[in-house]
C-alpha cells in the first residue's frame, strides 16, 4: 500500500500557514515558542508544569483527519477529513521525527537575523525536550502512536511528552495505557449528548459514546492525566451544567483540570462571534463554580491565557514535571 499523504492542495495551504509538512504530519512554531525567544513571555505549560517553552515541539501524525468538526476549531474545516489510518500507509515513528524535526529547524532558521531572538534560548530551541502531540487533527487516528510514544519518550533530551486527544478512538486509548506519555489531555467540549453534537459535531453516529468509553479508559490509566474544558460563552458554560461537568469529572478521575476559554480567532470567527469569547474573569468564576462542587482547588492561573488550573485533592502528585 502507497503512503498517506495530504493532498497537495491542502500542504501547500498549509506550508504558506508556516507548517512544516511530511506526508500525513505537520510541525509548526507556535506563537508562545515564539515569544519565549524573543523573551516576551512563555505559555501557560510553563507556568503550570514546568515545561520549557522554546524547546518545545507542537506537531501532529495526523495532520488533518479528525472525527470532530467543532464550532470552535481555528482551523479551517475543509483541511479536516475523517478516515482511518492504515499501519502500512503510516510513516514509522523515527520517520515522523526526523523529518519534522527537520522542517522545524528550517522554521526557525530565520530567527537569528531579526534581532530581537535570544540566541542561547534559540541553540536550545534546536534541540526540544518536550513534544506537544496536538497541533491539527486528532493524534490517536495515527496508528503507531503507542510506538511513537515510546521513540520520544528514549530520545536522550527528552523531558515529558504530552498528547491532547478529544476520546473518539477508545480502542487506541486502551493500547496508550500499555505506553502512556508524561501527561495525557482529553478535551471536554460539551457537559451532555446534546450540546456535544452541537458543538463538536462528530463524524460518527455514537461519538458521545465513544467519549463515555475513552473517559472511563482514561479514568485509570497511569500517567498523569488533565481534562480541558473549552469554554464557550452562551454555548456550554451556563449555571446548570456545573453538575453535569462535576460528574463526567467524578468517572474521568484527572490529576488536574484545565478551564480553558475559547479564543476567537482563525476559521473559527466564520462560525462563532467575538461575545463566545469568556473573558479570564468569567473562566476564573465559572472555575470557581467547579471548585465548589467537585473538590477540585483552583492551583493557578494564567491570565493572558485565559486559562484556570484545578488540581485533585484526592489524588496528588507534583504540579511540575520533574
């Protein structure tokens, strides 16, 4: 069988984004990289988990292919395609690596001549420590993931690997739990069946199922392990969800949580309107709302982020990864 490849339509869309494309993966400079070498701030993972920000490494094994549609995406959807991905058209781990590691370099190769980069943080930047499995698309599609796990994880620089993952392949979370990354996100959109179809608009007739079976995967795996929630305004954020959030956040039994707010930016602004956007004040009370009925307390917060840190009383480890 030939090797997947994003069509060339949709990688050159992509390149002239400023991703760095190989078959069916991407890598990219996220913005936060960014201004970390140029010492103008970090992202919020570096104040929550002790990451370093300009070694990190944001990329996707499947660049475009997602079973979600969602309202919120910043992408634009017609990147997005659903289908599965076949072991013998996947590239192997190393491949994936390297070659994107080599598209990153390149993506960076023009920051020493604008005269603002820190150049040690940049020397640094060439060698990243911590990989981000997020980017575009959903990673668990990617069918060598436990394997590429596994690759990062004995590189000898590396520090934590964390993967994002939205639960609609329960089957790939079950083998993640034999090869688990430094910390596992699953994203929660939506407090009920109803609003998760509004808002995340699966490709598959039982998504809100196959959410349930991955929450309830994810509830005992061992490594450490953060629920986002994706805040809408108007959407999926009023008073009489607090309960049903409380309890998918009892079955999913996370080390922390993230209150995140939607940003209004990219595609998504074709979908949504800037009032969807909570300010941090509102992430910080509707966080506040959570603490009260979960057990959860808030740990921290980033404000520029918008973004509010709940931690686990029942269940603590360390905040920052060692």
């Amino acid at each position: 069988m030939s090797k997947l490849r994003i069509e060339p339509k949709i990688e050159k869309q992509l390149r002239n984004a400023k991703y760095g494309v190989h078959n069916h993966s991407a890598v990219q400079i996220c913005t936060w990289t960014k201004k970390s070498l140029h010492n103008e701030g970090f992202c919020y993972k570096q104040k929550f988990y002790g990451i370093d920000t300009h070694r990190c490494m944001e990329f996707s094994p499947s660049a475009v292919f997602c079973g979600y549609n969602c309202i919120f995406c910043w992408r634009p959807m017609e990147f997005m395609r659903f289908r599965g991905m076949e072991a013998d058209e996947a590239d192997d781990p190393r491949e994936i690596y390297e070659r994107l590691l080599e598209e990153r370099r390149k993506l960076l190769s023009g920051f020493p001549g604008d005269g603002k980069t820190d150049m040690k943080k940049h020397e640094e930047s060439l060698k990243p420590n911590h990989f981000a499995i997020s980017l575009s698309g959903e990673p668990t599609i990617y069918p060598k993931l436990p394997e590429l796990v596994e690759f990062l994880k004995n590189l000898p620089e590396t520090r934590s690997v964390f993967i994002v993952t939205n639960g609609q392949e329960p089957e790939m979370m079950a083998k993640l739990s034999k090869s688990p990354p430094t910390q596992l996100y699953l994203s929660v959109n939506a407090p009920n069946q109803m609003l998760f179809e509004m808002i995340n608009r699966p490709s598959s007739e039982n998504g809100w199922e196959r959410f349930l079976r991955s929450l309830g995967i994810f509830s005992k795996m061992e490594t450490r392990r953060i629920l986002r929630l994706t805040m809408i305004r108007g959407m999926n954020m009023d008073p009489p969800y607090i309960k049903q959030y409380a309890d998918l956040i009892q079955k999913a039994n996370p080390h922390f949580i993230e209150v995140k707010a939607y940003m209004w930016i990219g595609f998504s602004r074709n979908r949504l309107r800037e009032r969807n956007m909570p300010s941090h004040e509102d992430i910080r009370n509707f966080s506040k709302e959570i603490e009260k009925i979960t057990g959860f307390k808030i740990l921290d917060e980033k404000e520029d982020s918008r973004v509010v840190l709940l931690a686990n009383e029942k269940e603590k480890i360390g905040k920052f990864i060692k």
